[in-house]
C-alpha cells in the first residue's frame, strides 16, 4: 500500500485525572480498512471523534493524508486552529455515527445536499445530481424524498453513509454503525460498508461486528483502558491474539 493515510503519533487525551487515550501509534494506509474493537470505555469513540478534532488531544499529533489535524505548529508549540480551519479539514473526513445523526426535517436529497451546497459551496443542480447519484449507490433510488421518519433503520444509516459520501471525503470513520439497527438491517448497511472498502477508500470502523471485521478489514486494533493492546491482520488477532487481554476480549463476544 501506498503513503500513510492517517497518522497517529504519540497521542494521549485524558478526561480530568482520568486518561483515555495512552500514547497511542498507529498508521493507516490509504485504502486501508481497519477495525477498533475492544469493551465499552475502553477510548475507541475518543480516537475517532480526535481524527476530525472533535475532541483535543492533549500530546502526541494526528495527521490525515500529510496535513496536521486542529492544530498548527510554532516552534516547539502546538496552536489549536481557528474554527474555520478545522471546519475545513472536517469537510474532508466522513464520520457516521450509530444514531444517524440525519436532519430530521429534511428528505434524503436534502440531507445528501446540504453539505456540498453550504461547506462547499456547489450549485444546488449539481449537488442534487451527485446526491441522486449517491442514493442510488446506496440503494434508496426510491427514497429521495422520503424523511428519516419514514426510513427504517438501515435505510436512514445508508442515506447518512450518503451524505459523508456527497462530502468526497478522504476517509470515512464509523462510530458503531450498525449498533442501533434491529438485527435484520445490519446486513444492508454492512454491504454498502463492503462495497466501499473494495472501492479503495480508507476507513476506521469501530464495530462489534466480528465477522464483517474479519472478512473486510485489512487489519483488527484490540483497545483496552486507553491503549492499543495490539493490532494485526484479522488472523492473527482472532485466531492466535498475542495478549491475554485480547483472549478474554473474544472470548466474551464471540
Ligand atoms: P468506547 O467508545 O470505547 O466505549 P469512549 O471513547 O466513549 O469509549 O470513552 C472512553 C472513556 O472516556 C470512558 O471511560 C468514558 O466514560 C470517558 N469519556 C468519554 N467522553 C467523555 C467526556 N466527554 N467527559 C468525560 N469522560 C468521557
Ligand atoms: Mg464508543
């Protein structure tokens, strides 16, 4: 694979007296898929809501295709950008969410449009006909104008792996997914996940979903109490983990 996508590099966060994030060193590959498993707590929402600086990291740097996240460097010292700034970079990284996060008096077209047309600055035809587009890849051709409320579950999650879409994002990053859906709708959510992977696009999934993990992600990060235990290719952390603490893990949600 090619140049590093995402860079993690030294990077702590603590909440208080309480860290969440120890020293954490990761590189994600573009085109790269990888998976962040591991129990409730254990700081994997905090990684990726700090790849889009949602939270501040308080050591260490993430850096997305080369470009330092949140802050600028002076000298030795690390300036938060201004919000402009960060606004910017965000609009080049997806999130999607376990809850949807769909505005809820909008169509499916009108959440898919918002951002391309209000961040970006696209005239309302062309966003409407790349969200057109974006729809149908996603399988809701016939659900354009539909609201959230009218939407199942997992057609209400693919309108919002849409609308990160729409923003042609550098890297997707997952939040549970696949969480809030009855079980009979985590299928079709995963499919479009899958599909996207094949495309190339570079991901970060933090799921329970151990055997989309396996057959999807390149590799498997195991998180505990702040730390990446350890991270591999699906074989090697599911089948021979290297950690007692990984052992337990999959033991429990397998
Ligand atoms: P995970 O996604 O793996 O369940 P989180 O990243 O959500 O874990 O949380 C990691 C730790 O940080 C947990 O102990 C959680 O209670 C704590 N935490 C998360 N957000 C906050 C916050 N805004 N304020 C204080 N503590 C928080
Ligand atoms: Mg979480």
């Amino acid at each position: 694979m090619s140049h590093p996508m995402i860079v993690f590099d030294r990077v702590s966060k603590s909440y208080g007296s309480m860290t969440v994030l120890n020293d954490i060193n990761l590189e994600i590959a573009t085109g790269e898929v990888i998976s962040l498993i591991g129990p409730s707590g254990s700081g994997k929402s905090t990684l990726l809501r700090c790849v889009n600086h949602l939270e501040r990291i308080e050591r260490g740097s993430i850096t997305v295709d080369g470009e330092l996240i949140g802050y600028r460097r002076v000298g030795n010292l690390a300036h938060e950008l201004p919000e402009k700034l960060v606004a910017r970079q965000r609009a080049g990284i997806g999130m999607v969410f376990q809850n949807f996060n769909l505005f809820g008096h909008k169509t499916a077209l009108e959440n898919v449009i918002e951002a391309p047309v209000h961040v970006r600055g696209l005239a309302r035809r062309d966003a409407e006909a790349q969200a057109t587009a974006l729809l149908e890849r996603v399988g809701l051709a016939d659900k354009m104008q539909s609201y959230p409320r009218m939407l199942s579950g997992g057609q209400q999650q693919r309108v919002a792996i849409a609308r990160a879409l729409a923003m042609k994002p550098k890297v997707l990053l997952f939040d549970e997914p696949t969480s809030a859906l009855d079980p009979e709708l985590v299928g079709e959510v995963l499919d479009v996940m899958r599909s996207l992977a094949a495309e190339g696009l570079t991901m970060m999934v933090v799921t329970h979903e151990m055997s989309f993990a396996r057959e999807v992600c390149n590799r498997i990060a195991f998180m505990q109490a702040g730390e990446i235990v350890e991270c591999g290719a699906p074989s090697e952390i599911f089948d021979k983990p290297a950690f007692q603490r990984t052992r337990s893990f999959l033991s429990k949600v397998h």
